[in-house]
C-alpha cells in the first residue's frame, strides 16, 4: 500500500448559504481541487454553510459574533479557534465580518475571499445595485489576496458577464454566482500548488507578477 500525500488543510469561513462552499467541496469530491477542507466556521450559528458542513462530515463550528459585546473579544475567540484549527489556507466564501488585521497578517498569503465585483470597483456591500445604478456595461467577481485593507488585496481571477437591460439584482447575481463557482476552487488550487503565491504585496503566478487579476468569462 502506498503511503497517501497528506493534502493541504483549508478552513473555510461563511456567514449564510454557502453556496460558495459548496462549490469548493464538489470540486474537492470531483477531484479537482487537492485540499482537505479541515473545517468550516461561522459567525452566525444559523448559517446554512454549517449544515453542508455537516452533512459533508467536515467538523463545523461556529464563533457566535451576537454573543460577543467587544469586537476585541469576538476577534480573539475566532484567532484562537483558527489557531486550534492550524489550517494552512483559509478561504472567506460570503463571510461578512471584517477579519482583524493581526488575523490577516497571521495567515498573509495564505488568506483569499471572493468579493462580488470586479475589484477595485465596488469595494464593499450591496455591489450588484450599485453596479446597476450606474449603468455598468460589466459586473463579476473577483478572487483576491487579503489585506488588512477591506477588498483591496491582489487579485487572482475574475470571472465577469455583461450587464443586460432587462438584468436585475437577482438575475445579475445568479450569473455572477455561476462564474464564483467556477473560479474559486480554481484560484484555491494554484494557491494548493503554490502556483500563485502573495510576495511583497504582489500577487506572483508562477514566480512572475500578476498585476492584475486573469480574467474568465461565460463559456471561457
Ligand atoms: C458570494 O456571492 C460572495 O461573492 C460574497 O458573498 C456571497 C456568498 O454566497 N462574498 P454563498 O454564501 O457562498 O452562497
């Protein structure tokens, strides 16, 4: 019998659905993504995330942020869960608490989201109206580094669609959603294989610099 390669360990964070999630664990089921998702936390103990976790037999966990009246205290418990956890990725999949920037330094290079814009546009919440309202030609979504800075670490992938007349916020997001599905688990295999790494605030690809993200649409 031959010794079995012991697989990069991934945490994933979510706040709700986590679709997101999903995708990383179908891919890591189909073979294409060559992590063991070690663990999956939440701030929100009624996150639907948890309960893929679980139904999955992936240790789920969360780290109530209600139940918590100092921010300080609610960073410290999530930093102590992730030290027990000592995964060597992590990946933010729709977690909607800003990670403390000791955190994000801890785990630099080590540390991506996804962010439902084409980044640096549309930093922040509500993206998909905000897109609309200004008559976007373009909307998508990006996998990024993270920085102590909130949606601002290099970008890795975007997967981007056109904006159609007839879009709304709700059909906007399910063809952004397609595209997350796709990058994400692709973004967090070349971090498994160290084919993109975070050296000096630069995104690198294969040792060379990835000024900005590699762009995929629909059907690419
Ligand atoms: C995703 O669309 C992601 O871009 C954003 O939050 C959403 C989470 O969705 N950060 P889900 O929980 O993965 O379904």
């Amino acid at each position: 019998m031959t010794a079995q390669t012991a697989r990069p360990r991934l945490a994933v964070l979510v706040s709700g659905s986590g679709s997101n999630l999903q995708a990383i664990l179908d891919a890591v089921a189909a073979g294409d993504l060559g992590v063991e998702v070690c663990c999956v936390i939440s701030d929100n103990p009624r996150a639907f995330g948890l309960e893929r976790a679980r139904n999955a037999s992936i240790p789920a966990q969360a780290v109530p942020f209600k139940s918590f009246s100092v921010r300080a205290e609610f960073d410290r418990a999530l930093a102590q869960v992730l030290a027990a956890v000592d995964p060597d990725y992590i990946a933010l999949a729709g977690y909607m608490r800003i990670i403390d920037s000791d955190t994000v330094m801890r785990y630099q290079g080590r540390l991506l989201n996804i962010h439902p814009s084409l980044l640096p546009a549309y930093p922040g919440l509500h993206t998909y109206a905000r897109a609309l309202a200004a008559g976007e030609r373009w909307h998508g979504t990006t996998v990024h580094f993270v920085i102590p800075e909130l949606d601002a670490g290099p970008g890795i992938l975007q997967y981007r669609v056109p904006v159609a007349a007839t879009d709304t916020e709700q059909t906007l997001r399910t063809k952004v959603q397609e595209g997350e599905y796709q990058i994400y688990p692709r973004a967090l295999q070349w971090l498994a294989e160290g084919r993109v790494t975070l050296v000096g605030g630069q995104a690198l690809i294969e040792g060379a610099p990835l000024p900005t993200p590699i762009i995929m649409e629909a059907g690419t």
